[in-house]
C-alpha cells in the first residue's frame, strides 16, 4: 500500500541565504515546493513567467540573466500537463509544482 511521506530539507548557501524544497509523493500526482529567502514585490509576480522579464532590482548577486529561465519552466511543466504557482511573503518566495504521475493520453493497458 502507498504511504505518503512528506519530506522537507533546507541547505544555506555562501552568502547565509536558505533555501528550502518540500516534497509530497502520492499516486497520482507529484507535488513539490521550492522556497528562498527572497521576497518578489507584488506587483512583479503576475509577470514573473514572462519571457525577458526581470523583477527591477531583484538581482542582488549581482548575476545577470536573460529572463527567459521562469518562462522556460512553466512551458515545460504546462508540457507535462502540470501546474506551476508563486507567491511571496514575509521574506520568502514559494514556488508550488503539480505534476500528474498518470496521463490522460495514454492507452488504459499502459497505466
């Protein structure tokens, strides 16, 4: 019988910023959370799956970037005919991802 099991971890990085990853398997579908120490304004997270958009002043390491990579995940997670969210508070920004485990498309001998 499947047992969920909900796993969490958290590592620092160089400059004492944390960054922390949830993870709840389940039958059907795999469910995860990627979180850092960066709070996105409000009114940049409706654009932040653009292509070429860049949250003004939210470069703090200073590494530059296309503003191509959220784009390019949420693509590819829509591709997999999963869900990607964010949101960001008190600190933090929350990245919530939905994959199904059983595809629609696929003949019933295959599930």
């Amino acid at each position: 019988m499947f047992q969920e099991e909900r796993r969490e971890d958290c590592l620092e990085t160089k400059d004492e910023q944390k960054c922390c990853s949830s993870f709840l398997p389940s039958a059907t579908f795999l469910y995860f959370v990627l979180s850092n120490e960066a709070e996105v304004p409000a009114e940049s997270l409706p654009r932040l799956f653009e292509r070429f958009y860049r949250v003004p002043n939210g470069d703090r390491w200073h590494q530059g970037g296309t503003g191509l990579g959220l784009s390019l995940v949420q693509k590819f997670i829509e591709h997999m005919n999963g869900t990607i969210h964010v949101d960001s508070e008190a600190g933090w920004t929350h990245f919530t991802v939905q994959l199904p485990l059983i595809y629609k498309d696929l003949p019933d001998l295959l599930l």
